[in-house]
C-alpha cells in the first residue's frame, strides 16, 4: 500500500511539475524564467534525489549539424554534464552510452565503455563537433541496430532493465524518422525528444514515446535547455514498474510515470487483457482483393491459391497450372497434367523407369526372375548372364566367383598374395614393406635416419596432455630401430626456454630412450617454437650430439609438436632447416595455428603437415606420421638398392634364368667393379680379396686373358651362391667399414 500511495504521489507531482509541451511553449518565457531559478543552487537539487541504485540502459543521441553553432553547442555537452550529476552510473547501475549525428553517426562511447562517473563526464567534454547535415533517422536506427546490444553493453531484454533514448535536435530530419522510431518503441525503447528553435513539433511527436506530455519537450534555444534538467531527474529517477513489478506483459513493457503498459511487436495488436498480443487479422480488416486464399503475415497478409493453382504476376489472381508446358517436368516420352502435378507415361513397348520420369524398351532381363548374379545380357529371344572383370561363370550359368589369380600363377609372394580384377600383387604384413624383385619384404622403418623430437611444453598444453604427447613420441620410437647405425633420435622440449632431453648419441636402444621420455618432466610456460627451432638447427643436428656427416647422405628428420601460437617467429629458422636438408614434420593440435604450421612444415604439406583438434585423435596422427617416416626411408632405400632405377612395385614370376636382386655384395663380387672403383676402398687388401674372389670363381680351363663382365651373367643368382664362401670371410671386415659402405651406397643411388 505505502508503495502504491508513493506511486500515486509522484504521478500527480509529474503532472502538476511538467507541463504538457503545447502548453510550454505557449507559456515560454514563464518556463524559461523557473529553469532560471532552478540553477541558481543546482547541487542542492540534484542531491536531494539522484538515482541511487537506479538500474538503466541510457543513451544519449546528439544533434551536431552545422546549424548547431559552437555557443550551443557547448550548452548541450554542459545539459548532459547536469543530467549526469543525478545518475547512479556503473555496469550494475546506469551504464551511459553517447552517439551524435550529422550526415553520419558517430559513436562517441558504448553502454560498455565506461564503468565510472567521472570517466563519462571528461568524455563527454571531449566530444568535437561534426558540423555536417541532420540524419535523425539514421541515428535512431544505429541506436535500435547497434548501440543497444548485448555485444555493446546492454543488458538482455529477459533482465527488465529499462532502455532509454534521449535525443536532442534543432532542425528538420533531412531523412524518415517516424518508421525507425515507432520500430525503436515497439521494441520497449523509452524514447524522450528535446526539441530546440524551430523544430516541427509533430516531428518531435512521431520521435518520442507516448503520452507526448511526458516524453516531447520544447525550448526556444539552447541556452534554456538547462531548465530541463530537473524535469528529466525526476522522470530518470522514478521507480519504474517495468523493472520492479511482474508486469506480465507478452511482447514489451513501456513505462510511464508511476506505472507502465504493454506493447506488442509490429503486425500485432494487444488483446483486450491489456497484456497479450495477437496477430493482426488484415485478412479480415482490409479488402485484400485475394481470388482464392488471404494469409496473414505480421504486418501485412499475402496471396495464396489452391493446389493445383499458381499465383498471377499482380499477386491476387490465380492460373491453373500446366505441369507440362514447363520444360523441367523431365519426361522422356508423354506428359499429362494431373490434379495438382502431372505423370510420365511411356510409348507402346516402354516401361517406366523407377525414377517415373525416363523409359526403357522391355526386355527380358528387366524381369527380376532372371536370377544373373552380376548381370543380365539381352539376346534375340532370351538373355545370358555374365560376370565382372576378376570373375568366372560357375556350372549354374547364373552365379560368379572371384578369379584366384593367387592360385592360378603362384607368384612365390614371401607374405601375402592380393588378388585383383585382372591380375595380383604382393603384399607385405604391417611394419613391412615390399623389395624392389615384388615379392620379398623388410620393416620399413629399419634404414639409418637422425630423428630430432621438438616438444612444445607451453603451459597451455597442460600436464595431462603432455603425458598424451609423451605416449606419441613412444609409438614413434616403437616404429624405428633404434642403434648407432639405424635409427637415431634426439629430443627437445621447449617453453619460455629450450631444454635438451636427449641428443642422437644418448641412447643406443629403444627401452633406453623410452624410459627417458617417461621420466621427462614438464616445463608449463610460454611457447617460444622460433627459439626451439633454432637450437633444434644449430645444435642438434651437429656431429658433436651425435648426427652422421652429410656425406653419408643420412635423412635428417624433425617431428615439431605445438598446441598454440608461437610467442616468437618460427619462419626464418624453418626455413634454414629445410634448406638445409632437414625434413620438417609439424604436428598441431587444438589451438595451433594452420598458418605457423605451414611454415614449419616441408612440402609438400599434405605429407608433412598434421593437425587434430583435439588430442583423442594423436593415435590417427601417429599413424599418419609413421607411416610418411615410413616412405621416405622407403624411397630413400628404394635408391640405394636400385641404382639403375625403381623396379615396378607389380611384376611377372620370374623364370629360372632371369636375375632377381643386385644389392651392394653382388657388386663386391665384380671383380671388373671393384677394379674400376678402387678409390672407394682405403684398404688394399679388399680390393685383392674381391680380385682373389673374382678369379676363383671364374670358370675352368677359360683362359685369363678373355674379357668377361661377371656384372652381366646371366644367372646372377648362380654367381651369387659361388661366391658367398668368399663373402663370409669378408664379413667382419665390413662391418669395420659400415660408414664407408654407406657412402658407397648413396653414390650409387645417383648412378
């Protein structure tokens, strides 16, 4: 009760305190006189009633055209300086936002830019006049579209919090405001307009909200715009309903003075509850001239016809419709227009087809009894049934099998024969891959390559994640042979910092190296990758930490995992690396950016780039990732053992007499071979042994002076068998010269 009667009482003190703006501007100079009075002690008022606690999304919109002159201009910004003195201002209070017009709308500050009193005030008085024309419309559609979102710091519409637009002007629009502004109000703006000189009022009525007494006003010039301010502190600082009443309203509630009302969205209308809405009937209200059918729509209604019915070029009338004419029906023969569609018929002799538009010629395999398995050919009076390419007829003329092309040619495949449509291949098991001869196998991953591990270790990562990192720099490790003469592989992690884990010559072993990554602690800081490449390039790569010369052609590899954005550039050390023969693999998880990836990565990136966005998929990533390690040692394999070129990966059984495989000891055995690359060997008595060996194995009573190139037997196998007696002696001598042996076998690859 007590707050209804306080309610009741600031209703009446409105009415009585503010005149209806006809009346003020009747009665001018006697208005013009009290706002005089009014500031003589200002503070004095405003204290007596400010908004404390006073929840409000306020916007200011101000007229700055060039008819406003510097002098008024300075009034303005001293009325919105007053009016903020009464305003409880903060993000939980009133949040203030400003915009000025002139030919275009100038954002001056958001709901959200400032949280202090004393912030709006120095902004306020910083404001530069634009001095241009007088788009009032187009500033309200700003304020409806844009300053009034949640993006620029207005509270939802679900929290109640009152949004106010006041707006000053002194000119005629120079554009359409009356549909903007009722379009700002139906949304549950409260709009107050403040009109200066000779502005139309009726203009300033279309603007502000209803009643006009309490929302339009009217002074003569600027300098009487002052006399407003305790208007508008009482106005701003009355409770409003809409915030502290369950108001029930269905669309908007608008208040007023002491209370509120509902509204409804354009094209509805409130129902006679004062609180819901319904759509507008206009169907009914209007002569909508429809032939057939009227629909409304909120605001407005369209035209619509019956089935079989379309709508004319002036949107009233209503055509039959003639399926047929229309070249999209898409029927191969005949069209006949049906009730509300049409049909596709064939000619005499024709089926239709199931996609009721084409036609086929009836014939006897389009019975479904003809019972083919593959597939049904027509014949002068019956039909026969045939098999795909890799099949065969089975006895019942109507059946196929699958050609064991396997079975039939017995191709000697060391693990696995694959059957094709018209031919076979071998395959190899898992962690294998096939000889150049087609048929053998090898772990793919068995060859010589320096691997260098560069871990991101950012505290973006996180310690669960980094123990999922450490878990795939296990399955690659478990993917290579890990020995002084295989596989080699160093480890960095890197955060604001770059720490060694391991260099290529700490581990000799994979249970070795294994144990270290699990023991690898995590550093959770930056995420400095330009730093950990660099080390990665001028370090780990050195002969000091254990990778081979580049004379022996060994592949040089680096895996970079990072889950973000590098606090440095990554580009130039990169780049270096590449240049520099180093392959650069970049895996990048959630955050990591595609960009700085690319960078890192060697082309081309679709083999050497990987990304998940998250980290259950690493398992796929590291597949991908050993499986690509996995071709290039291939490839690089592929060059050494074949110096004559790559053999096609399918191939014939060989016969008896054809040569199978020429590796590095069968050229050994050449006697003419190793005469000719005699510089290839330091020690002179290799060189005798495969002389010693040549001779024994040549063929007696063959007179010594006969040229015979024992590279080019005909039966290398055979030749191979004779000279294996001399080769195992010389095994521990070569082992002696493993490094030399690989830089025999890399100039090969080139030959």
């Amino acid at each position: 009760m007590e707050k209804m009667l306080a309610g009741c009482f600031l209703l009446i003190l409105g009415q009585i305190v503010l005149l209806p703006a006809e009346a003020r501007e009747r009665s001018r100079g006697r208005s013009i006189s009290r706002g005089r009075h009014a500031r003589t002690h200002p503070q004095t008022a405003l204290l007596e009633s400010s908004c404390e606690n006073k929840r409000a999304d306020l916007v200011f919109i101000i007229d700055s055209s060039r008819s406003v002159n510097t002098h008024d201009y300075a009034k303005v910004k001293e009325f919105i300086v007053d009016i903020l003195q009464f305003l409880d201002i903060g993000p939980d209070v009133t949040r203030v936002g400003l915009l000025q017009y002139g030919s275009t709308v100038k954002n001056e500050f958001s709901l959200k830019t400032f949280k202090r009193k004393s912030e709006v005030e120095r902004a306020v008085k910083r404001m530069r006049h634009l001095s241009t024309g007088t788009m009032t419309g187009l500033a309200i559609q700003y304020a409806l579209n844009i300053a009034f979102s949640e993006a620029e710091g207005a509270r939802p519409l679900r929290e109640n919090v009152p949004r106010v637009i006041m707006i000053v002007t002194d000119g005629r629009p120079q554009d359409s405001v009356a549909e903007v502004a009722a379009k700002a109000r139906d949304t549950g703006i409260l709009i107050f307009a403040i009109g200066v000189g000779q502005v139309d009022f009726n203009t300033l009525k279309s603007i502000g909200s209803e009643p006009h007494e309490d929302h339009v006003f009217l002074v003569a010039n600027f300098s009487q715009i002052e006399t407003l301010t305790s208007v508008f502190q009482k106005k701003l600082c009355t409770a409003h309903m809409c915030s502290t009443l369950e108001h029930n309203c269905a669309h908007f509630c608008i208040n007023i003075p002491g209370s509120y009302v509902c509204r409804c969205k354009q094209g509805y209308i409130l129902n006679s509850d004062q609180t819901t809405c319904r759509i507008q009937d206009l169907c009914a209200m209007e002569d909508h001239n429809c032939e057939q059918l009227c629909v409304n729509v909120p605001g407005s209604f369209v035209c619509q016809c019956y089935s079989g019915y379309a709508l004319a070029e002036d949107g009233k009338r209503c055509v039959a419709v003639d399926y047929c004419a229309s070249e999209n029906h898409g029927c191969e023969h005949e069209c006949v227009n049906a009730d509300g569609s049409y049909l596709c018929q064939c000619h005499e002799g024709f089926a239709l087809n199931p996609d009721k538009k084409t036609c086929t010629k009836i014939d006897y395999c389009a019975s479904s009894n003809h019972g083919c398995q593959h597939e049904c050919v027509n014949t002068d009076d019956s039909y026969s049934c045939h098999c795909l390419k890799g099949f065969t007829l089975n006895p019942d003329k109507k059946t196929c099998r699958r050609i064991n092309y396997c079975a039939l040619n017995k191709p000697g495949c060391e693990h696995e024969c694959v059957n094709m449509e018209e031919s076979y291949y071998c395959r190899c098991h898992r962690g294998y891959t096939l000889d150049p001869n087609g048929k053998t196998c090898s772990q793919c991953t068995e060859g010589p390559i320096d691997l260098v591990f560069v871990i991101d270790g950012s505290k973006s990562l996180g310690e669960e994640n980094f123990e999922v990192v450490k878990q795939f720099v296990t399955g690659i490790i478990d993917s290579l042979t890990i020995s002084p003469k295989a596989a080699r592989v160093g480890l960095l992690q890197y955060s604001t910092q770059v720490h060694t884990e391991f260099t290529l010559r700490n581990f000799n072993s994979a249970k070795d190296m294994k144990k270290a990554v699990a023991h690898m602690k995590y550093m959770g800081k930056g995420s400095m990758t330009g730093l950990a490449l660099k080390h990665m390039f001028e370090r780990s790569f050195t002969q000091g930490e254990g990778a081979r010369p580049l004379s022996t052609r060994v592949p040089r590899a680096a895996i970079v995992f990072t889950d973000g954005r590098a606090q440095d550039d990554v580009s130039e050390w990169a780049s270096k690396a590449k240049a520099n023969g180093i392959t650069m693999y970049a895996v990048g998880v959630g955050k990591a950016i595609e960009e700085e990836l690319q960078e890192i990565a060697s082309e081309p990136t679709n083999k050497h780039l990987f990304y998940a966005e998250d980290f259950s998929t690493m398992d796929e990533i590291s597949e991908k990732l050993k499986k690509g390690i996995c071709e290039a040692l291939e490839d690089s394999d592929g060059r050494q053992d074949s110096p004559a070129g790559e053999l096609p990966k399918t191939v014939q059984q060989p016969t008896e007499s054809e040569p199978v495989t020429i590796n590095i000891q069968d050229l050994l055995s050449c006697s003419n071979f190793a005469v000719q690359h005699r510089y290839l060997f330091e020690e002179d008595n290799l060189l005798r042994s495969t002389q010693k060996l040549s001779h024994s194995t040549k063929p007696s009573g063959s007179p010594l002076e006969e040229k015979h190139d024992q590279c080019k037997c005909e039966n290398l196998i055979m030749f191979q068998n004779l000279a294996n007696e001399e080769v195992r002696k010389l095994t521990q001598r070569l082992e002696e010269m493993t490094q030399r042996m690989e830089a025999l076998e890399n100039r090969l690859r080139y030959r």
